[in-house]
C-alpha cells in the first residue's frame, strides 16, 4: 500500500506529463519531417517516447537503489523550484531543455535565495524541512545525472540515425542528424521531516541518525541536444558517454570536497555545469571542422539512412557511403537508382565508396516486385 501511494504521487506530478506530452510532439513531429523529407518516415514509431519510458525507469531502478543505499537526500524548497523551472522551460522554450542546467540553477536559486523563499510559510510546526541536507547532495545528484547520461549515450547515442535535410550553397543539399531525446528518470530521493508521516500514518519514513525522512519520487530530467553534419553520430556519442563519466568523477570528488567545504557548493556546481558545456562545445567544433559533408554527390547517390527490417539491413551500408553502381549501372540521383533496381527486382547488388573513399560490393536478395521497398534513404529527387 506503502508503494502505491509513492507512485501514485509520482503519476500525479505535472512536470511528468508535461515531458511526455513534449516527447510525444518532438516524435511527432520529426515523423513528419521524414515522411516529407524523404516520402515515408525512417522510424514510423515513436521511439523517442518509448525510450522515454522505458530507458528511464531501468536507470530510476538503478539511481534510486544506490540513492537509497547512500541515504542522500533533497531538500523541499529544491524540488518545487526543480520541478516549476523544468516544467515552464518544457512548455515555453522551443528547443529540448538543458536538464543539467536546471539541477544547476535549482542549487544556486536553493543556496542564495533559500533565506528570502522559506520564512513564508513556516513548515516548522509541521515538521517538514525546507532546505537542512548536506551541500554534498546537490553534488552527487550531479554525479548521477553524469553517469546516467553517460551510459545512456554509450547504449542509445547514434543507434536511430533519422537524418534531416538541411539548404547548403551551391545548389547542393546536406543532412544533418539531430539528437533530440530526453530521459524522465523516476528517482527515488528523501526528504526531510515528519511531516507526511503525521498525516498519512501508511506514509513510507525512513529514520537516519534519528531524522525522519520521507520517501519521493522525483521526475528527473535527462537530455542532450546536439546535430551531427560532419561525423559518424556513434562515434561522437561514445566520447561524450567517456566525457560524462569522467564528469561523474569529478563530482564525486567535489562532493568529498563539500564534507570540509560546504561554503564552495555554488563554484563548485558551477565549475560542472562549465565543463559539461565545454564537452559539448568541443564536440560541435570538432565536427565543425571536419572536411566531410553529409550532402548531395554528382558520382552516384549518397545514402542517408537504413530503414529497420528492410532488406537494406542484410547489405553492408552505413550513412555516408555513396552508391556509384546499382545492378552494373552507374547512378546519378534517386530515380536512376530506383530504374537500375528494376533491372533484376528480387535482387539487388552494389559498388559503393564509404567515407573513408575505400570502394567494396555488397547484394542481396529485396522483396518479388517491389524494390521500391528496399529501405535505402536517399536525397529526393528535387522538382522542378
């Protein structure tokens, strides 16, 4: 009974509903895009929302075990200003939210603005504490975003390539391919008072060193927005996944630093939040620099993406191999390689040059009748 009360809870916060009516749009509408992009949608289904839902509650299981375990706890002034910041920021901004900019800007507002929000109302009476948790726990909320990013781009990062075109100079198109996921992970956390025990008696307490602390469930936002134009999208995943464990590690020793220091949580939350954009930064840079391009070629046709369960999947292609000759004849666009393919429509075999300008041949057999289906992204044909 104890458990059902503390999901129901979970269920009925807005900022939970608000990230799933978001996701959902985000899916939506990149669907759309595909379908007018290239005719049909790459991914037809809402991936984004069922890793949403799925991804984030195998890491809420995890977090909440080790949160539990380590006994760290959230104030309550934290939480309401995590969860209004993370639910106006999903319904105004047009863009993905920054989720660990928002653990940030909740510390700082908690640290400095704690005195001036609390005095009104007074929770004493009810036992319920503002803000009385260690400056280290702010930290190593940190530390677990980190790592929870961290191994959800290692795992998921650059897996669902749904490229997006994009105008370039010259009369020549580009694709890029934005990461626009976010993560709500069911954290389990503490908050400390008695508050909810001497009202609801069925309410689940835990007593540390004589403290009572209720136990929540809180929505927490993970997320990174990013477009690749230049590079593999797995690649440039599986260094930042690397880059935020590393940053996971440096919270974790800030956070011993805070036990002796707790005066420097501010410079400390900051110093993380600057070094996580620099990861960023850098990432976008490098690609920046980077002397391929994702666009349109006059010697054969370039390949965007792979669609799933497609007879595509069986050959050895990846996004940005160029396809120079489809059934022994050269190609030049979508169309021609479409009427090289109904020379033999159960069978397709390619000469292909990959990004590193290497050349290989690979086949196979496609659908009787319909090579339409063979599940090769490609730039459009442009009309007119």
């Amino acid at each position: 009974m104890r458990t059902l009360l503390v999901v129901g809870s979970y269920l009925l916060q807005p900022l939970l509903w608000v990230a799933v009516l978001r996701m959902w749009l985000t899916s939506r509408a990149r669907i759309q895009r595909e379908r007018h992009d290239f005719s049909s949608a790459v991914y037809s289904d809402h991936y984004e929302l069922r890793h949403m839902l799925t991804q984030g509650l195998v890491l809420g299981v995890g977090l909440s075990a080790v949160n539990l375990i380590v006994g760290v706890s959230l104030p309550l002034l934290w939480i309401l200003i995590y969860e209004a910041l993370a639910t106006l920021t999903l319904i105004v901004l047009p863009t993905t939210v920054a989720p660990l900019t928002l653990i940030v800007v909740s510390t700082l507002i908690t640290e400095f603005g704690g005195r001036y929000l609390t005095p009104r109302p007074d929770l004493g009476a009810t036992g319920l504490s503002w803000g009385a948790v260690p400056a280290s726990s702010f930290l190593w909320l940190m530390a677990v975003a980190f790592l929870a990013t961290g191994h959800w781009l290692a795992h998921y990062g650059g897996r669902f390539e749904s490229p997006r075109i994009y105008a370039k100079q010259r009369g020549k198109r580009i694709a890029g391919y934005p990461w626009r996921e976010l993560l709500v992970v069911p954290m389990v956390t503490l908050v400390p008072g008695d508050w909810f025990a001497s009202h609801w008696a069925f309410w689940p307490i835990l007593t540390i060193h004589g403290q009572s602390f209720a136990v929540l469930i809180l929505p927490l936002l993970l997320g990174v927005r990013l477009t690749i134009f230049r590079q593999a999208p797995r690649a440039v995943y599986q260094k930042l996944a690397q880059q935020a464990v590393w940053l996971a590690v440096g919270a974790l020793v800030l956070t011993g630093w805070l036990l002796w220091r707790p005066q420097d949580l501010p410079y400390a939350a900051v110093l993380l939040l600057v070094c996580y954009g620099a990861c960023l930064w850098q990432a976008k840079r490098y690609d920046a620099h980077q002397p391929f391009w994702y666009s349109q070629v006059d010697d054969g046709v370039r390949v965007l993406a792979i669609r799933p369960g497609t007879p595509a999947t069986k050959l050895d292609l990846a996004p940005g191999d160029i396809i120079l000759e489809c059934n022994h004849q050269a190609i030049s666009s979508e169309t021609s390689f479409y009427e090289a393919l109904l020379i033999n429509p159960t069978y397709c075999h390619l000469r292909v040059r990959n990004m590193a300008g290497e050349l290989k041949v690979t086949e196979t057999a496609i659908y009787s009748g319909a090579p339409h289906e063979i599940g090769i992204v490609l730039f459009r044909d442009q009309e007119g």
